[in-house]
C-alpha cells in the first residue's frame, strides 16, 4: 500500500475508531482539518500529498499500512447477514447523519459488529440538509442549515448489476421522489 490509498481509507471509516486518527489526518493541515469538521474526505481534496515532507509521508504510510481493508478480526459469530434498520447514525462528525443519543448508539453497535466481523448491513437516511448549526447573532439563534455534498463525505454510491446508482422511486400520492443509495464502511 502506498499513500495513494489514502483517498480510500478516507472512504473507509475504520480510522474513526484510531486515537491517533485526528492527530494523522491533522498532519496534512491542522486548521484545514478543523475547518472541514475533522472530514479526510474534503481535507484530502485540498491537500498536495506530494508536497508534504519525508516524515509525515512516512508516518501517514505506516498507518495505512496498519488498514485491515475489510479483513475480519475474528470470525464471525453467525454466517446470516443482520439488516439493522435506524433513523440515523452516529459514526463520526464527517457524516453528519445523526443528532443525538440514539444514533450514537446505532454507531456503536455498527462498530461493535465490525469489530466481531458480523455481516451487518445498516439502513438508515442521509438527508442533503443535515441538522441545523446553532449560531448566535445579535443575540438571538439562528439556525443554518449546511448541504451534505455526498462528494465531500465518506460514501459512495450503491452501484446496480449495470455499474449505475442504485435509485429508488418514492411515491407519496401526489409526488414521486427518488432516493440514492449510499454506501459507508467501517472495516
């Protein structure tokens, strides 16, 4: 592996659950890094790789290597695939998909189950506007609403047997919506 894989361990929110992962991911712009939320996803497009120095290519080259890609830490527990339907989760401020307790707890029980290796698939939402920024001004809140750009964040989309994204159409009687398919991974 090499640093050109960082891209896809950005995509991969298995360093979500590194203590040293914000210290590393700071190492290619410490104020950058804060400024897109603590996201690798946006900090690694505004970031010259190639123009960082020989000690932190190498620090960010060992972590990569340290990526299990996928690979299991045990085996599983049960060959079935467990369908673990919630509003939101809570995986990491990058994917602002949650709002409170109950999607940090669908959090951690996703990386309990990548850490048992169990075949899990979450289903949940991702909403364009996520929930809103609290911002005092003259005194009084306001309420700002950012854009989830699926581009920024740690998913790709879910692609069908003809390699194109998975839509599904929604109707409500009166309208049809469509809705992508996401995919985030942990492990």
């Amino acid at each position: 592996m090499s640093l050109n894989d960082l891209q896809a361990l950005a995509q991969d929110l298995w360093w979500t659950t590194d203590p040293a992962a914000d210290r590393l991911w700071s190492l290619l712009g410490d104020d950058l890094y804060r400024a897109t939320g603590g996201n690798p996803v946006a900090l690694l497009k505004s970031t010259d790789i190639e123009a960082l120095d020989a000690d932190t290519k190498a620090e960010l080259s060992a972590w990569v290597e340290r990526w299990p890609r996928g690979a299991r830490l045990a085996d599983p527990p049960t060959p079935k695939r467990v369908a673990y339907f919630c509003m939101e989760f809570g995986i990491h401020e990058s994917l602002p998909i949650y709002s409170g307790g109950l999607g940090m707890l669908a959090g951690d029980h996703l990386r309990s189950a990548a850490d048992l290796g169990i075949d899990m698939v979450a289903v949940g939402l991702m909403y364009r506007q996520g929930y809103f920024v609290q911002q005092i001004e003259n005194g009084k809140q306001t309420a700002h609403y950012p854009v989830n750009d699926p581009s920024m964040l740690p998913v790709r989309p879910v692609v069908g047997p003809d390699g194109e994204p998975v839509r599904i159409a929604i109707p409500d009687g009166h309208t049809e919506y469509t809705a992508t398919a996401w995919e985030a991974r942990i492990g």
